[in-house]
C-alpha cells in the first residue's frame, strides 16, 4: 500500500502484483485469455474495494480539531490528479506526518464547549470548531473520503458575555464588554456577577470597545464608558494564549471615576458636592477551562484609589462634611493589592438565555498590605441560580431562583463593601438605597412568560413577560464599614421589592423594561440590559 500526501490531501492506492501464472507462458485461445483477464482484474478491484472499505471503518465518525487552515492544491495540480486513475482522496486540516505507510493525526488534547471557544476566542485565542467527516462523490464521481464541512455560525450562537448587551459595528469595532467570565482582573468593563462594589450605571450601561488582532494567539483591546454622566472609564486590556497552551494571560491597564451608590445623597463633601471614588492601576491574570462546565482564573491586581470632588478634579476628599472617613488612610489616597480567584461553572441548556439547569460563580480575593492603606482583607462571595422550565414547547416558561451572599473578612473600605439596592439588587429601590455592609445575603425569583416571537437582524426574537420578587439584607453589618455611609445617610439595611417587566431576547444580549414597587411604598423604572444571573 502506497501513500502520497501532497498540502493536507492523502491519496491511497492499493496494487496487486500477482507471480505469473504457467498458463500465461503458454500459448492460449483468446476465450481463455480474456476469462483470465477477467478474473485477475476482478480480483484487483476486490483487495482494492475491502483495503478501502477498512479506511473508511477506521477513519469515519471520528473527529479532530483544526490547528491551522490547509493550503488549497492548484489548479495545476489538481490537473494532474484528474488525469490519473480514480483514487480515494482524504482531506483535513489537522497535522500530520507522512512516513511511508504511517498516518499520524495530532488531535488537540482538550474538548471545549461553543461557549467556552467563544471565550477563548474573545480573550484572544484562536480555536475552530471539530472537523465532520462524510463520504461525498467528486466531480469525476470519485469516492471523496473524509472531505471537512465548515458549517456557518447562526447568529444566535454568538455569545454574549453574562449581563452584558455586545453590538458590534465591523470586525473591531462595536458598543458593549466582550470579557467573559470568570475574570481576574478588576475594572469596570469586567464587572462580576456577584454583586460587589458600585452599581455606577445610572442608565443602560453602553460601552465602547476597539480590538486589534496581533497573529493567531494575541490580542489588543481598548474598551471605554463615558455616555453615563456618572461614570468614566477606559480599560486597555491585552491577551496571550497561543495554541499549545489550553488557557492564557491577559494583562489590563485602567482609569476610571465614578460616582460611587454608597455615597449618594443626604451627605455631601465638605465643600459640596458628591463624592467621586477615582481608580488607576491594573493587573495580570491566567485563565483556564478546567472541563466543559467549569472555568477559573487568576489574577493579581494593584489599585490606587482616591475620593475626589469631581470626575476630573485634582482635589482629594478624604472625609465627608460630618468628617466620616471615605478611605482607608486619613490623606484620601489607599494603595490596593490584591489575589483573586474567579470561578464560574454552569451546565445550562443555552448559555445566553438558559431556562434549564444551573448555574454557579465564586469570587475570593485577598488582599496584600501595602502602602499607608496596609488593608488587610478576605472577601468570599457566591451566586447560585436554578432555570426550572414549565410546559414542554421549545420556549417555554421557566422560573429562576437566585441566591448570593457574601462576606468581607478585616478592613472593609466603603467604596468596596457590598451595596444594596437597583437594578441588580433589589428592584423598586435606587442604586445602594438599602444599604452598605461588610456581609449580604440576596434572594430573587423571577418567572418568565414567553408572549411572541419575531424575527429580525436574521434570526427569531423572543418578547417575554417577567414578574419577580428581590430580597435583601447587609445581615446588621453597616456599622462595621469604615466611614458607616450607610448609618450615617440612614439606610434601612434589608428591604424587598416586586413587580414586573417586558424583555426582549436578541442577538445582540437581553434588554429590559421594568418597574418594581419597594416595601416603603416607592416605585422605581428602569431601562437595563443583560441577565443578572
């Protein structure tokens, strides 16, 4: 059996050579010939038919991912093969060694999920979707072995990263985060699920984003927030991960102002005004697909953050008009060091809009002393979700159950305790009216109500109908956060809120209408997008 592999096609040819026969020495009839001639090609295109047959067995319904793409034969080449004897052909774009009769294939050794390759592929590595096999003719009706189908993406298998709304204008260029969870990395561009720190957002969140491909394993993106007038903020991020690795690095450099909800109303700045918690620093981070279900990544992060007058201002506040601290150390300046450990696994039945399965993230982070700050910390936070269906249509309707909780072990800084209240909270409050503590616990059930389907921008739209209820609580741990905003502005420190909203599944994320009602009796609208689960 010969093989010749020639720019990623394999022809196999099978050859019979059979002793002469006696009777081929002698002189015979032409009927006896032609009999005889008859039986040794009968016999040729048998052994051929089975050493093929025995290809096909072996080969067929496995699967390899591609590494890289193969080059085309030309057209001269392609000439030449037409010209010989129909031979099967094997096409693939995987690897591999030609070395006398051996095939050697050098399949990738992890398998990853659609979600977890858009992932990778977000945070800059370059993975292709696994190579189908089939059995087509050719033009000349040849047997074709083997030959690879690329099936186009569907727009609704473009995912969206998890409370985010990602509409791209070109190839490097649209509005929303494409950072995936988990994230080690801090920023305001990579807010985590968990509920921590600020809800800065006041409207819906629109983001800025410009990427740059440098080669098949690095990437370079800048993404910026500033149509929110409360909130400013760029984020310049950079990833490595080249093929032989199953993770990567990514490495950020941010600059953000925002208005912090711990420090909205009743209590100004001693010269007026609200307080402005300004951030500059960055970080480094691995991350890892641990199996199809299960993410983690790394990261180590320094932060210097200050409290100031305005979005822009020079003036550092280190203390509000009743003298309250603001930061940590008494110059209004806190260096922030910090390891943190993200996770999220999650076995749902549609990772942008699941209505069944589950779904779990983990956040720890601990703090290094540093600086004049010297804080010294250990947060631990969990979300946990279940998408229960009802019915059996395709799109049925589904209850969500959510619960979080979280606590801060040591210095609780105000500006990076747990704010309670808005949109991503409790419904039917404003942003951190329920309160600022040191530990939490929230509990939300949501039922979804599909009412129709349209289709636009080339696939199905889903309208639904959503009613929920949202708990909350800082479990009486406000006055254990330095400054006490919380106490010292009045907050309740628990509260619930109902009520329902109109969503609208897309492609371009989930976006939101909805009104909740507090138990004090206030009623509070808001315009959102993406889940909070």
């Amino acid at each position: 059996m010969n093989q010749v592999g020639q720019k990623g096609r394999f022809y196999i040819t099978s050859r019979i050579w059979l002793p002469q026969s006696p009777l081929q020495k002698s002189n015979l009839s032409a009927p006896s010939l032609v009999v005889f001639s008859v039986l040794k090609l009968s016999i040729l295109v048998i052994v051929s038919a089975c050493a093929n047959l025995f290809l096909i067995t072996v080969v067929q319904g496995q699967s390899f991912s591609n590494s890289s793409l193969a080059a085309r034969n030309s057209t001269a080449a392609a000439e030449d093969a037409s010209k010989e004897s129909p031979i099967p052909t094997l096409e693939t774009q995987e690897r591999y060694s030609t070395q006398a009769a051996d095939l050697i294939f050098e399949p990738d050794n992890l398998v990853l999920t659609k979600s977890q390759q858009a992932s990778l592929f977000d945070r800059g590595v370059s993975w292709t979707s696994n190579t189908n096999f089939s059995l087509e003719p050719t033009v000349a009706s040849e047997p074709i072995l083997a030959q690879q189908e690329e099936k186009p993406e569907e727009p609704e298998d473009r995912l969206i990263p998890p409370g985010e709304i990602v509409i791209p204008v070109g190839t490097s260029f649209g509005f929303g985060s494409t950072n995936f969870p988990p994230n080690g990395l801090n920023g305001l561009t990579r807010r985590p699920l968990i509920l921590q720190g600020s809800e800065s957002f006041n409207t819906l969140p629109i983001l800025l984003y410009l990427q740059q491909k440098l080669g098949d394993s690095q990437k370079l993106v800048l993404q910026a927030g500033g149509i929110d007038p409360q909130v400013v903020a760029f984020d310049l991020g950079y990833t490595l991960a080249p093929k032989s690795w199953s993770g990567g690095i990514s490495a950020n450099f941010i600059y953000q102002s925002t208005l912090s909800p711990a420090f909205k109303g009743e209590v100004f700045l001693p010269r007026g005004g609200d307080a402005w918690v300004n951030t500059v620093g960055g970080g480094i981070e691995y991350f890892h697909p641990l199996s199809p279900d299960f993410d983690l990544a790394v990261g180590v992060n320094y932060e210097k953050v200050s409290v100031r007058s305005g979005m822009f201002s020079n003036e550092i506040e280190p203390v509000d008009e009743l003298g309250n601290q603001l930061t940590v150390t008494s110059g209004g300046q806190d260096d922030v060091l910090t390891l943190r450990l993200a996770a999220v696994y999650q076995k749902v039945n549609n990772r942008n809009f699941p209505d069944k399965g589950f779904r779990a993230l983990f956040d720890i982070e601990q703090s290094i002393p540093v600086g004049d700050a010297s804080i010294t910390n250990t947060l631990l936070a969990t979300s946990l979700s279940k998408f229960i269906p009802f019915g059996s249509s395709p799109k049925p309707s589904s209850l969500v159950l959510n619960l979080q909780g979280g606590v801060i072990l040591g210095d609780a800084p105000p500006y990076g305790s747990f704010n309670l209240g808005g949109r991503r909270t409790v419904r039917g409050y404003k942003a951190g009216r329920i309160g600022t503590g040191k530990s939490f616990i929230q509990a939300v059930a949501e039922y979804r109500i599909p009412i129709f389907t349209f289709r636009a921008f080339k696939q199905e739209n889903d309208i639904l109908l959503n009613v929920f209820f949202d708990y909350a609580t800082d479990l009486e741990t406000a006055d254990q956060v330095i400054g006490k905003p919380a106490v010292v502005r009045d907050r309740p420190g628990n509260g619930y809120g109902y009520g329902l909203g109109i969503q609208w599944r897309s492609r371009f994320g989930l976006f939101k209408l909805e009104g909740g009602r507090n138990d004090q009796g206030r009623t509070e609208f808001s315009l959102s997008g993406g889940t909070r689960f």
